[in-house]
C-alpha cells in the first residue's frame, strides 16, 4: 500500500529547528554581511586617501547612530564567520564529524562569537573611542 | 587542453560538460587557503581597528601608510576580496537557476570584487606613497 504520509525534503515551515541548520545558515548569512562589510572597508580606505573632508563624511557615518549599529553587526559577524569558519576547516581535517560532538561545536560557534564581540566592544570602549 | 587516453572521444564532449574540466578542487582549496589567511589578517585588523580607531586622519593615514601595516593590509583586502567573491559565488550558484540572472548576478559578483580590490589597494598604495 502506498504511504501517502512519507516525508519530503525539508520544507522549513514543518522542520524542527536545530542548532546544525543554525549554524549552517548563520555561516552563509554572516558571509553575505562580511561581503557588503568589504564594501565599507573599501569605502573607508578610499576616503582616506582622498583627504581630510572625504575622510570626515565616512567618520561622521561611522558615528552616527547607524553606523554604531552597523560597526557592532559587522563585529558579530565577523566574530560568527571566524569561529564557525575555523570549525569548518577541523571538519574539512576530518575531526568532530559525530553527532555530539557537531552539535557541542556548533553551541561553541553560536556563542563564543557573542563573547568575541562583547570581548572587542568591552576592550574598545577601554580604548576611549566607540569606533 | 591535455587529453589523456580515450582518444576517439571528441574534445568538444568535454567542454559541453560531460566530462571533468579537471580544476574541480581548484575552488575549494583556494576557499580554504584565504580563509586560513583571513583568520590571521582579520583578527589584525580587528586589533588595528580596536587600537586605533578614535584616531584622527593624521594619525589614521599615518598608520595605514606605515609599510607594516600597509603591507598586512593589502595581503588582508586581496584575501578578503577574493574570498567574498568565490563564496558569493557558490551562494548564487546554489539559488539562482534562471539562466539570464544566474549569468548577470556571477558577473556583477567578479566586477564588484574586483574594482573594490583593485580600488581599495590603490588606495593603501597612495597613502604610503604619500600621495
């Protein structure tokens, strides 16, 4: 008899969330991030070179409050994308392939990039300037 | 193109797809070399931006003009850039299938790398130069 009940690929609406596909998304979520962020990288470069006034047009940006919330996103994804990323290239070694031990690291990727980006915000504002 | 054994089949099978372009690996190993580059210049740049990043322009050029820092700085745009580019890459291979977007959307990706990196290492080279 036919089993009209059977599975299908995952459709996200039913899927069960679990940490695997978290990080597995995370990764190319925050690599899109890091992508327009080289943009910004490219843009501050630019206006350095240029001089004082093309340089304050990007400081006055990185300022605002915008660019705060901008600076403290591209921090965590940055911080995300390393760690999960050195994750990746252990699993490319051929290491932590079983279940506990991918779901364990894949915790460890969550939130050791929260605790490197509050590490870096705590050590820059130590420095005296919000970026 | 080396064709080794086979010779009764034609070299235009091979480039319409139905045999190996033999650079498969090429992607991911390139993949892996920058990131394990970016793992070392990222975190450098971090540290840069963390130290530094109150500074004024004076001060600011004066950093990224130091040959020191000039240099890590154009090893860490090429690898970012780079990097950007061939994991842009996949994320559109993998979810766009319409053929004219597919073609439209890879190119973009190339052409914005490319001139970011080209325009952002010029612009490192005239700060050191002094320009």
């Amino acid at each position: 008899m036919a089993n009209h009940q059977r599975p299908l690929s995952p459709h996200m609406q039913v899927y069960r969330w679990q940490i695997q596909m978290v990080t597995s998304i995370l990764h190319r979520a925050t690599g899109i991030i890091l992508g327009v962020g080289s943009l910004l990288i490219a843009w501050a470069l630019i206006a350095l070179a240029a001089g004082p006034e093309q340089w304050g047009h990007f400081s006055a940006a990185a300022r605002s409050p915008l660019g705060f919330l901008v600076l403290f996103g591209w921090t965590w994804a940055f911080a995300y994308h390393l760690i999960n990323g050195l994750r990746h290239l252990l699993q490319d070694a051929g290491r932590s392939f079983d279940i506990p031990g991918f779901v364990r690291n894949s915790w460890i990727s969550v939130i050791g990039s929260l605790v490197l980006t509050a590490l870096v915000w705590a050590v820059a504002m130590m420095q005296g300037g919000a970026a | 193109m080396k064709r080794t054994g086979d010779h009764l089949r034609h070299p235009l099978k091979v480039a319409r797809g139905l045999g190996s372009a033999k650079d498969g690996t090429g992607h991911f190993i390139i993949q892996r070399i920058t990131a394990i580059a970016l793992v070392f210049l990222g975190l450098y740049v971090v540290w840069l931006l963390v130290s530094g990043g109150a500074a004024d322009f004076a001060t600011a050029r004066a950093t990224v003009g130091h040959p020191f820092h000039a240099t890590l700085l154009i090893a860490f745009l090429v690898a970012m850039f780079w990097h950007t580019q061939l994991g842009i890459q996949v994320i559109i291979e993998d979810y766009v299938h319409t053929a004219g977007w597919a073609v439209l959307l890879q190119l973009a990706n190339r052409f914005v790398c490319i001139l970011a990196a080209i325009a952002s290492v010029l612009a490192v080279i005239r700060i050191a130069l002094g320009a």
